[in-house]
C-alpha cells in the first residue's frame, strides 16, 4: 500500500502532518513534522508506515481546497526540519541524465544548495536573488533521507521537485557553477513513502500571466538515469560528515529536461507548474525576483 503525506501549516493551529487519500487531508496528532514521525519510528523500532496508521485523529481537510491556496491551511514543503534547519542538508546530482558518463567517472557529480532554510511548498515563491544571472525551473524526482543513531542512511521516501537555479550564470561561467546551485528549490505537496521510480511520466508547464510560455512531457525516473538510484545514494553518503546521527538530507536526483530549453528565461511573476504521474498533485510555484538590497561589510568583532 503507498502511503502519502504532505505537511501543512495554520495561523492558528501550526504545524501539522496529514495522511493524503484521495480528496481529503486526514490529519495526524502526535508529531508536527514527518521528520519528528520518522525519528520516534526509529526510536521505536517499527516501521513508519504502522506508526502513522495508529495515529489519525479524524479530522479531514479538503486536499483539493488546500491545493488551490483556497484554504487558512497551506502546504509546508514535503519534507524539512522546521526545529533545527540547519541540519537539513540539502543538494542534488549534476550528472545522472545526459551524456553517458566516462568509464572512469568516479559516479554521479553531486552539489550543495544549502540548509532546509531553502526549501520551499507548492504555493511559495522561489527566488531570484538581484544578483543573479537569471533563473531556471528544474524538474527532479527527489530523495528523502534520516540518519539513525548508528548513521546509517534510511530513506523515507521520494516527492517531486522543482530544483532551481541559475544556469545562465553556470553557462556564463562553468567556475560559477556552485554558486549558480545556491538558490531556494521547492518540494512537494507530497511525500511518497513507496513510490515506483522506474519510469515516472512527467510535465513541465510555465505560465507567463494568460499565456503558456513553456510546456514538455518528459520520462524520468531510474530507467531514464545512467546511475541507479543506489549508486547515487552510496555516492552521497560516503561521506563521514553527510552521515551525523539524526540529520536529515533532501537529494533531487537530477533533471530530465534542461532548464528553459527553448531559450526562455524565467522572470518575475511566471508560474511553474511540475507534475509527475503517481506523485500527487502538481507542485506550483511563482517567480520572484528580488529588489536590489545593499549587503553591510563584514565587522570585526
């Protein structure tokens, strides 16, 4: 049986977690995040998905209402670490779609986008910083990662995401292209603990107020990538630092389809929309770009 969650957030209420079926939203109550449900599971010793059915408390929302940001809930991103952000570690793989690698490659490239302060939920905006050269929407299927005490790895589950970036800076200047990574990325609305990632149909479609200005089907999923999936994970975690008892890793595995193919750039106020089949609702997010803000000179202390 797949088991769906998303995260959700209320003025009044706060934080919670709720099991997705169907139109409803069924709200659990013993933990506000899925990563607080997936270390008590650990804690325990039971698997996840039995520690989540024992604990529906009988309230349900209308998911459809949520989704179309008609609702006081909103979508909190699928997966993050709202008590301790910054040990939320977020980054993605450069080379699992593409050219086939060399026969010397030492596996999938992999980078860093930051801390969970960077994630965003479907209905958030993903920013362009004023410096930057621009802004690119990347589909990706995305891997969620806790580690348990002993650090070992355990995957909780895999959601949709937009990865997005600067790839005209990337383009501009290959030496820049760990700061073209540095930028918010969104995640969601579900969390999908038994996905099948084999072969994943997809959509992008980007909207520039009553016109489409970009759309593609697309495949992706592990089928699609020259890495398996494992390779991939074995490749980010063999790092003693990436494997620290009760961190949390978001991975985006990589996008299928290049950012704005057809030589359009993203630019304040488009909307990107990304679905991929079996992951739930689309995932949709505007386009900021921030105003130019003078940055204070570091001080001594």
């Amino acid at each position: 049986m797949i088991t769906r969650l998303v995260q959700l957030d209320h003025p009044g209420f706060g934080r919670r977690v709720a099991l997705a079926d169907g139109d409803d939203l069924h709200l659990l109550g013993a933990y506000r995040s899925i990563h607080a449900f997936a270390l008590a599971a650990l804690e325990i010793g039971v698997p996840l998905r039995d520690l989540l059915s024992t604990d529906l408390t009988g309230v349900a929302l209308d998911y459809n209402a949520v989704h179309a940001l008609a609702s006081e809930w909103t979508f909190a991103p699928a997966f993050d670490n709202p008590e301790e952000p910054s040990h939320c570690i977020v980054s993605g793989c450069g080379r699992t779609y593409g050219a086939p690698p060399g026969a010397d490659a030492p596996g999938p490239s992999w980078f860093y986008k930051g801390t969970g302060a960077c994630l965003r939920a479907h209905g958030q905006a993903l920013e362009i910083p004023w410096f930057a050269a621009g802004g690119g929407e990347e589909a990706e299927l995305v891997g969620v990662y806790v580690i348990d005490k002993n650090g070992v790895p355990r995957r909780i589950g895999f959601a949709q995401g937009n990865e997005f970036a600067d790839p005209a800076l990337a383009k501009r200047d290959p030496g820049a292209f760990a700061h073209a990574k540095l930028r918010t990325c969104s995640l969601g609305p579900e969390l999908i603990l038994d996905a099948e990632m084999q072969d994943v149909p997809g959509r992008i479609v980007i909207q520039r107020g009553d016109s489409i200005l970009f759309s593609k089907d697309f495949r992706a999923g592990e089928s699609h990538m020259h890495y398996p999936i494992a390779q991939v994970e074995q490749n980010l975690f063999r790092y003693a630092q990436h494997r620290r008892p009760g961190d949390s890793h978001v991975h985006y595995m990589g996008a299928a389809v290049p950012p704005f193919e057809d030589g359009s750039a993203l630019a304040h106020g488009d909307v990107v929309a990304i679905g991929f089949e079996g992951f739930g609702k689309p995932l949709r997010n505007t386009i900021t770009r921030q105003p130019q803000t003078p940055l204070a000179p570091v001080m001594p202390l």
